[in-house]
C-alpha cells in the first residue's frame, strides 16, 4: 500500500484544500527524506553525543531558508517556523524529535545499516528525527504560501534513552519552552500497519524509574552464615518478596511493576561475599502512585531484609512520568490524522509500560504523543529496543503528513 494511496479525508473545503497541498509537499520530499532517514541510521550516535545528526540537520533546515539555533547542552537544536503568534494570540505549536540511538549491535541485515559498532537505531528515532525534519519543511513551504495560521517550532531533543534525559535539560536549562502553548510527537510501533497511527486520550506510556540495592555485610564462609550477614540470601528474598510488597501497598489499578534486570554477588561457591548489588526498573502507570512508589520500594527493601544483619541502601532515580495525553490535542491530532491519512488511520492503541521522557514537556503544556504504525502489512512484527528491528519506510511520509496537519490545521 504506497502512502500516496492511502485515502484522504475532509470536514470543509479549506480543511480538505491544506490536506491536499500537505499531501502533494510531503510527496514532493519522500525520496529525500528516505535517504536521509538511511544516512541517519548508518551513523547512529549515542545520547548527548548526536553531533553528526545535528549538524545535518541544521545544514537541511538552512538550505530551506529557515534559522535553526543549536541547543546550548551539547546536542540538539530547536526551529522556528511561522510568526510568534496565531491571530488570536495563540503560542507555537511544538513538534518534538528524539535523535539519539542505543548501545546495541544491529542485526536486522538492512543495505544501510550501522556502521558505528555497538551502537543502533533500534528505538526508531532516526524516523522520529525525519519526521519531524519533513513535517519543518512542508510547513516552510506552506509558510511562504501564506497557509500557515500560527508559528511552528521543531524540537531536536538529545538524549531521550538515559535518565535525566534531554526534555529534562531543555525545560531546566533553556528558555526554548516560551511562547509554546501545545506539543505533539510521535513513537514507532511496530504493533500497527504503516498508514495507521495510534492515539490514545489520558495516559499513553508509564512512569519509569532505575532503582538500585545495595546490600553488605563482613562476609564470611558459607560453612558458617550464622557468624554474618548472608548477602546473598539477602538479595534473592528482596527479589522476590519487594515486588509483591508493592502489589499490596499500593491500589492494583495504578500498575506498579518493579523487575530486575541485574544481580550481582561473589565469584566463589564457598564464600559469602561482603557486597551484592541488585537493579531494576520501577514503572508505574498512574502519577500518583508513581509519587510515592519510590519510598514504598525503600521501606519495603528494609523490612524484607530486617533479620538477616546486613546492611542497606537503596537509591531510587525518577525518570519520567506518564506521558499523559490532553483530551483536545488528542482529539485535534485525530482529526489531523483523518484529513491528511485517511479517515480509517485512527486506532485506538493501549497504554505502554514504557518510559518516555516527552512526559515531561507535557507537565508544562498540554499536548499529545501518538504511535505511528510502522509495520509492513502481512509482514513481521518486531520490538522496540532489538537489534534485528525493521520499519516500513512509507510511515515517513505518513509520519509528516500528520504532524504537519495537525500544526497547520
């Protein structure tokens, strides 16, 4: 299904006229930004580091006669598209991308893969970055033809993949937020055919938190555990008996899971060692739960291991909120959907276990993240985070004629 079949959709002639125009410029650049998107994923760069994607970034921007202005942490930058204000004294509408990449091995076989070692777009971010790239540029264009009622300004956000994250140092160490009254972004997945896009009103992504224990004693021989704290045994009940303290501590509506995901402890069979180190993700699904959840998982790491004479600590390190969707840029983002894609490109999609800091800008203004479909119809579906993953490349397009319309519209 090429993306130029997928149907169009109108309210009114005006509505139905930019959906027509947005669909004829995005057209216009597929071939470019499908090798950009390429040149991207050859060379992928970890968080705080994107400096080559920036800088291409910047030089596209310039050529279209527009001003782009390099974040001053490092990487990323921001474009202003449009006036400061819509007639009736609106602010921007922002758009966000995330440019950073994952420290795994690709394997997915594709003719531009990476060629950085270690180092893959495996979160979909290279078609974030070209989305939003494109979305700037027919927007540009629709600016020059006098189409554009209220300014436009693009987010190129560092350092989405590590905690505190970009959103985090752009809210807290830039100004670029001002004159921003709505936001909107998309995510990949690859759970929806391209030439769909999920939307969802409320919360569409978990609160997301690293947790570490660290547990210690003297040590001593595994003959004799009664003459010190046990480690190691320590360890493995705050495994299992932690998380099912949450489960009774907080409501089972609000969707608190905490995992391990590393344990380490001793080299010997015949030692009991003097340090073990435990850690996890704490994810939770309401806000407020996720308020106090952290000091729930301390209070629960103490009394799990009171009788076993060792000693404790345990740090908690917020990530992120929920990404919480505001009911009328939702809906606003829906409608854009339906002019732009096709009146059947709305799905409903559920609300993830995943952490995305895009929460945070929406703490500060109100908008909305959708989930762009970017699996090939009858094809495989891959994960997120995976070395072998694969994206159908017709969701760029679909990717910049919804964010485009939904900024225009």
């Amino acid at each position: 299904m090429p993306v130029g079949d997928v149907p169009g959709g109108n309210t009114t002639d005006v509505v139905a006229g930019l959906a027509a125009r947005v669909g004829e410029l995005t057209d216009g650049f597929d071939a470019e930004l499908v090798a950009f998107r390429r040149d991207v994923h050859r060379h992928p760069e970890l968080s705080r580091k994107e400096t080559r994607t920036s800088a291409l970034l910047i030089e596209r921007l310039r050529a279209a006669g527009l001003d782009p202005r390099p974040l001053p942490i490092g990487s990323g930058l921001v474009c202003d598209i449009g006036p400061d204000h819509g007639p009736d004294g609106e602010g921007r509408v922002g758009l966000r991308a995330d440019l950073d990449a994952l420290p795994l091995h690709e394997t997915s076989g594709v003719d531009f893969a990476s060629t950085q070692p270690g180092v893959a777009h495996a979160c979909g971010h290279d078609v974030h970055t070209t989305v939003v790239l494109g979305a700037g540029l027919v927007l540009a264009r629709l600016h020059e033809e006098g189409r554009l009622r209220r300014g436009v300004r693009l987010f190129f956000q560092p350092a989405e993949e590590v905690f505190p994250g970009g959103a985090e140092d752009i809210i807290n160490k830039t100004s670029e937020l001002d004159g921003v009254d709505r936001m909107a972004a998309l995510h990949c997945d690859p759970k929806f055919d391209v030439g769909h896009v999920g939307t969802r009103i409320g919360p569409i992504t978990s609160a997301s938190d690293s947790v570490m224990v660290t547990i210690s004693s003297p040590g001593g021989h595994t003959s004799r555990p009664h003459l010190t704290g046990d480690v190691v045994f320590a360890l493995g009940q705050v495994i299992t008996q932690t998380p099912a303290v949450l489960g009774r501590r907080l409501d089972p509506r609000s969707g608190v899971n905490l995992t391990w995901g590393a344990v380490q402890a001793g080299s010997t069979p015949n030692a009991i060692p003097s340090t073990g180190i435990l850690k996890g993700t704490l994810r939770c699904l309401d806000v407020r739960a996720w308020e106090k959840a952290g000091e729930l998982v301390r209070e629960a790491v103490e009394q799990v291991v009171a009788p076993y004479q060792v000693d404790i600590s345990v740090t908690v390190t917020h990530g992120v909120p929920p990404v919480e969707n505001e009911a009328e840029s939702t809906l606003d983002l829906e409608a854009a959907i339906r002019d732009a894609v096709g009146p059947d490109a709305v799905q409903l999609t559920e609300q993830s276990m995943g952490g995305e800091d895009f929460a945070w800008y929406l703490r500060k203004v109100p908008g909305t993240m959708a989930r762009l479909g970017v699996r090939t119809p009858g094809g495989r579906t891959y994960d997120l985070h995976q070395g072998d993953l694969v994206v159908d490349e017709r969701a760029i397009g679909v990717g910049v004629r919804t964010l485009a319309q939904f900024a225009a519209r």
